[in-house]
C-alpha cells in the first residue's frame, strides 16, 4: 500500500514538474505520441504489429552500440530502427516470406543489443533504460533530434497517406490501379522504423508496441473511419505516454509500465464499446 500511495503523490508529482528534464521529457513524449498515434492506425491495418517488435529491437541495438561508443542514444537508436525498417521492407516483400524475414531480423537485432551491453561493463542504468524507458536522461538536444524527426515523419506521412491508406485496405486493387506498393512498403516501414526510435527514450524498445500498435488497435474498435481512427489513435497515444510519464514521477518507476497499463486499459474500454454497438446493431430491426 505503501508503494501504491507513492504513485499517487500530487504533491512530489508537481514538484517534479519544475524540473527542465521533465520538461524535456513531456515535449519528447508529445511528439512521439503525435507520430505513433498517426501510424498506428496503418500499422493496425497492414498488420505489422510483429514488424514493430522487430524494428524495436534492432532500434534497441542501435541505441547500445552509441551507449558503448559514447554517442547520442536518440542517433544511435534512429540508425538501427531505420537499418530494420529497410530490411524489413525490402526482405519481406512477399506476405508469405514476412512472419520468417521479421523472426530474424528481431533475434539478430537482440542477440547484438545484447552482446553490445555486456560489452560495456559501465552505466547499468543507462544500460535498463533502453529497454524499459527512462525520462531522466532526455536533454534539450535529444528533444530537437525528436521534434525534427517527428515533423519529417509528419510531412513524408502527409504526402504519401491517400495512396498508403488504398495500398493497406486493398493492396491487390491498389497494385493493379498502378499504386507503387513496392516503394510504399519500405518508405512506411522507414516511416515506423523512425517513429520506433523515438519510443526508444521514453518507453524502451520492449514495450514500443503500447504506443505503435495498441492506440490504432483500440481506435479501430470504435470506428470505421480512418479520419476518426488516426485522430482517436494521436488522443490515445498521448494520454498513455504523457499520463505514463506522470504517474512515474513520484515513484521513480519506469515509464513504460505506466504506459502499458494506461494503453491497456483504454483498449479494453474501446473493446467493449465495440462489442456493445455490434450487438444493438444486430439487434436492430431490418427495415422491409
């Protein structure tokens, strides 16, 4: 109980919050919520929730092989994810080939994550954050690398969404309208590679998947628009991390169980308003 009351300390909470790393960590949060609430939707509708997983883990690789070598983590993570996401859609062109294409990339890209952490004996904090999440170490340059990484994601989504958006609903009738779904298919896994690495500083590259899939998951179950869906998906995606960051506060617990629970808990929420207006719906009389 006494843990619980810690989560719940308002008081310790806005202290915190005049803090400039916490700051900086909100502003982090933000973006990444914007950008995984504007893709979650796609990702849920091209089914690349396992894919994330993958790019996760090579982003997590990328993030320890700059921790080892003194780099900027955020720079570190944005190369490995992107190196994923180009492997991904270029190696798993086929739908048939994908499942295997992304099972190995993902047990390479933790396998060397792994390998590249023993190899560095110092900063075992650091060490934990990359794969749980951490606000602490979140500075103003971090923020800019996120913010601009953010807004090229935003604008190259803005161009391509109306033809990503047909290719992901009915890709054998957008390939055969002249759509360029082979060019699509690895720009949208680059696009979610570099949305994956920003997840990398709040969240860890373990549990991503609760702002990249779980908010698109959950805007799918209450409507069929894509609109209200990528518009649902940014207002879940922001409620979980920035709620996540919050409640981590006072405990100094990590942000991603948080985040996780918070996903979860809108998910089941959204699930059971679905389930309800199906079952009016199929209790409706059908006009004669």
């Amino acid at each position: 109980m006494e843990s619980l009351s810690k989560v719940f300390d308002f008081d310790t909470m806005i202290d915190l919050l005049g803090y400039p790393f916490v700051q900086q960590a909100l502003l982090a949060a933000a973006a990444l919520g914007l950008v995984s609430g504007c893709l979650a939707p796609l990702v849920v509708a091209r089914k690349m929730s396992f894919a994330v997983h993958g790019t996760a883990e090579l982003a997590f690789t990328g993030a320890a092989a700059a921790l080892l070598v003194g780099a900027s983590v955020g720079a570190g993570a944005l190369a490995g994810a992107v190196v994923a996401a180009l492997l991904l859609g270029l190696l798993g062109q086929k739908h048939s080939e994908r499942d295997s294409v992304i099972g190995a990339i993902l047990s390479f890209g933790l396998g060397v994550g792994v390998f590249l952490l023993w190899l560095n004996p110092e900063r075992t904090a650091n060490k934990f954050s990359l794969l749980v999440g951490q606000i602490v170490g979140v500075d103003s340059s971090d923020v800019l690398l996120l913010s601009g990484s953010a807004i090229v994601v935003l604008v190259v989504l803005a161009f391509v969404y109306r033809p990503l958006l047909f290719a992901s609903v009915d890709p054998d009738v957008a390939t055969a309208r002249g759509v360029p779904t082979r060019v699509l298919t690895p720009l949208f896994a680059v696009l979610v590679g570099v949305a994956t690495a920003l997840g990398v500083y709040t969240v860890g590259a373990l549990l991503v998947l609760a702002l990249m899939v779980t908010p698109g998951a959950a805007a799918a179950r209450v409507t069929a628009s894509p609109v209200r869906a990528t518009v649902l998906a940014v207002v879940f995606a922001e409620v979980a991390v920035l709620g996540g960051i919050l409640l981590s506060l006072a405990p100094g617990a990590p942000v991603s169980a948080f985040v996780t629970i918070i996903s979860f808990v809108i998910y089941l929420v959204c699930r059971a308003i679905g389930t309800r207006r199906l079952a009016r719906a199929s209790r409706a009389p059908v006009p004669a």
